[in-house]
C-alpha cells in the first residue's frame, strides 16, 4: 500500500509536523499538573476574553477548568488526525481508501492510549476516559476534514483537467 510517490518532500514535512504534535502531546502530559493547570488558566481567560463571553450565562467550558482541560485534547488530536492522514497520504496511494482511512485512525487511537496510559505511572496523573473519548473524537474528525479536503482537491483537478482536455478538441 506505502509506495514511494514523488511528493517526498511534502511527505517529510508531514511527518516532521506528525512528530512535533506528538511530542507536544506528550510534553504536555509528562508536564506538572500545576504547570498544564496553570496553562489551561491562561487558555481559558484568552479564549474567554477573544469570544466575549456573555457573563450572565456563560458556557460550562468558560467556568469548569476540567472541563475546558478535556475540550482542549480536541483541537491537540484534530491537528494530529490531520498530520497523520497527510503522512499516509504523502507514501501511499493516490486515491482515498478505507484501509488508509483505518491506518490514520488506527495510529492516532494507539497515540492517544499511550498518551492517556502514561497517566497511570505518572504521580498526580491519572487516566481519564473521557479525555481519550475526546483524542479519539478530535484525530477521527481531523482525519476526516483532510479527508474532504483531499477529496475537494482531487475533484478540483479533475475538472481542470477535463476543461483542458475539452479545449484541446476544438
């Protein structure tokens, strides 16, 4: 299914990104719990100030600090879905398949579970069910916006290439 295609160089940069998501997904769990609490602090009343949040009747992510901790692993594992797809994509086969829809799902579950793992032997970490639900949520949706994307692109030029080709007859 991996064959070597001629966008190398777009390939090795989505593996780099891959690599640099992940190591930020995993610098964030072997961090401190003050240190990623204090973080997400600072996440929350940016994004809280930034949305001009209604102070009557504000969202249960803008005052629940667990809360808006479990939201964030969405956009964490989104941009990894994302990353991983274009990994398959860069040295597989051109065409959008279920078995390389799989494979991208497939890594990110297993990264999400070692991520999620290693909470266990980590002092003041624990394991959160939730928090994989939500790694797992946010790469399959990531996998799938490049997905669509790809899909756009390729539809795209198809129709480029048949306008081309209806010009040349004339």
């Amino acid at each position: 299914m991996f064959k070597r295609r001629k966008g190398i160089n777009k390939g090795r940069k989505a593996y780099i990104v891959s690599i640099v998501v992940v190591i930020g997904i995993f610098l964030l769990t072997l961090d401190t719990p003050d240190a990623t609490r204090q973080l997400s602090k600072k996440v929350l009343v940016f994004a809280v100030q930034i949305l001009d949040i209604n102070e009557e009747n504000p969202p249960r992510w803008a005052t629940d600090l667990h809360w808006f901790r479990s939201l964030a692993h969405l956009p964490e594992y989104f941009i990894l879905g994302i990353s991983i797809k274009s990994c398959i994509k860069a040295f597989g086969s051109d065409k959008l398949s279920i078995k390389s829809l799989g494979i991208a799902i497939i890594i990110c579950v297993i990264i999400a579970f070692i991520d999620e793992t290693l909470k266990l032997v980590l002092p003041a970490r624990e394991f959160e069910g939730q928090d994989l639900l939500f790694d797992i949520v946010g790469s399959t949706t990531g996998i799938a916006a490049a997905s669509i994307i790809e899909l756009l692109c390729d539809y795209s030029k198809r129709v480029e290439h048949e306008k081309c080709n209806i010009r040349r007859k004339k």
